[in-house]
C-alpha cells in the first residue's frame, strides 16, 4: 500500500489523477473504523491532513461562509464560526469524543455520506453548496444534489472535496439528535431547523430516517403558513405539536441494529417540536 502526502492540493488532486483508485482520507474517524475491521483493504491512499488550503474557513462578502473540507469539528464549536452558524456549531459539540471532534471534519462526513452523519442535516437544511476540484476543472453542487443515497455522493473519482459555502440566514437554528447514550454516539434520528426572517420561512433536515438527509418541504411549507416568524411571540403548543406529526409523515426510516423505524419516525417528530419551540419558546 502507498500512502501520498501532498501539501497543496494541486498536489493532491495530481496524486490522484496519477493513481485513480486511491483513498481519499481527511480526519480518518470513518475510513480507519472499517480498515480496522477488515472491510476496507485499499491498495493507495491519499492523506489530506497537511493540505493548509483545506483547513482554512472565510466569511464572504455575499452573506455566505466557506469551510473547507479539512477545518476540523472542534473549530466548529466556538469562536466566530460558532456565531455564524449556530446549528453547525450544535452538530459539530455532538460528534464523539474531543479527539475525534479534533479530527473530524465537513469535508470526511460529507465523503463518507452516511444519513447518520451530524454535520449533513446542517448542511441540507441551510441550502449548502459543496466545492470539487480535479487536476482538470473546479465543479460547485448544491448539497441536495450531492448525496445520492446511503454512503453514495455525486463526487467523481477524480475528484476531491474542497470546501463547503452556507448561506447565513438572520434567524434562529438548531441541532439535536438521539442516540442510545447521552454521549460519544452515531445518530438514531437527528434534525437541524433554521429560521430565515426575510423569506418567513422554515427549513428542516432529518438525519438518519432515510437514505439520504430528508428536507420536510411539506412540513416546512405549512408551518410558513400558520406562522409568522418575525414574531417575538412564542408558538403555540397545538401548531408546534402538528408540525412535529407533519415532520413525521415525511420521514422515511427503517428498520436496523440500532432502532425500529417506529421508534426513529416518533423521534424526529419530538425532535422537530422541540426544535420549533425552543426558536420560539412562551
């Protein structure tokens, strides 16, 4: 097995034309759990760690952020990214331990593309744009475009993910997830809600309740409907309540080790409700 290291990612994207069936690993939080395991033997890998470019984040002049793939999840948690972002910020503060949160990043969760993954119902629900780059061309794809299904993303082979850009909207957000402990644990169900003020709207994603990350259009649509969230009221308990069960509908989960479908559909619903009602509490 070869290892490259490149420190550029002219470098990188280089590498990997030259050898196409290569890895790509960032923190290594995913990949390394199933080489330990024997279900991933790659014969080359290309370590994006060193890569300084992929580390780096910018607030941009059109009221966006870009990430790049390599910021790491504890950067997340605090500081101006945390301003900006509060429901990444949420994510990030849930993601194993410190030392993977230390590790980890946007650029390896949205590579793995697992609907469990903390930081992609952020992504889904905030309109995320996700930036590629080949030896040859640079490619920008909304995030909804991205994810195509269970561990399956619209990455070609050739290419290597960059960075993240995210919206920032003037309104409330929010993370939460269950899972079978309080801590250090893979999703059962997640969502992330965002208020957007200047278009009285919602947006919620769910992780975890089906192939992909689920954006509840239906949900999202009726709640703009029956509220006004340039309110500085709070929601009512019966409107919250019937958004959780609209949510619910829209979910799409199943059966597996780690819960029933019926437990993970309850679970986005409280979920959702909470979310809503901790936007705007009474």
């Amino acid at each position: 097995m070869t290892v490259a290291l490149p420190l550029t990612i002219r470098e990188a994207v280089l590498a990997l034309s030259n050898t196409p069936d290569a890895r790509l690993i960032q923190g290594g939080t995913d990949m390394m759990v199933e080489i330990n395991f024997n279900h991933l033997k790659p014969n080359n890998i290309i370590a994006l760690r060193r890569i300084q470019e992929l580390r780096t984040w910018q607030k941009n002049a059109d009221g966006t952020v870009t990430i790049g793939a390599g910021v790491p999840y504890q950067e997340m948690e605090s500081g101006e990214l945390k301003q900006l972002v509060p429901a990444l910020a949420e994510a990030a503060r849930t993601v194993g331990s410190p030392q993977i949160r230390a590790a980890g990043t946007l650029g390896g969760n949205l590579g793995t593309c697992s609907p469990a993954g903390d930081g992609l119902p952020v992504l889904f629900a905030l309109d995320a744009v996700v930036h590629l780059q080949s030896h040859e061309a640079l490619r920008q794809i909304s995030i909804h475009e991205f994810m195509l299904g269970v561990k399956r993303n619209a990455r070609n082979a050739n290419e290597i993910i960059t960075a993240v850009t995210i919206p920032l909207l003037n309104g409330w957000q929010g993370y939460a997830k269950v899972g079978v402990r309080n801590a250090m644990v893979i999703s059962v169900a997640s969502a992330c809600l965002a208020i957007d003020k200047s278009t009285n709207s919602v947006r919620i994603g769910l992780g975890a309740v089906g192939p992909t990350i689920i954006r509840c259009r239906d949900a999202e649509s009726w709640l703009s409907q029956q509220f006004d969230f340039s309110s500085t009221t709070g929601i009512d308990g019966a409107v919250a309540k019937e958004f959780g069960r609209r949510v619910t509908l829209e979910s799409k989960p199943i059966d597996d080790h780690r819960s029933t479908a019926e437990y993970r559909r309850h679970a986005v619903g409280v979920l959702a409700q909470r979310l809503i009602t901790r936007a705007y509490p009474s």
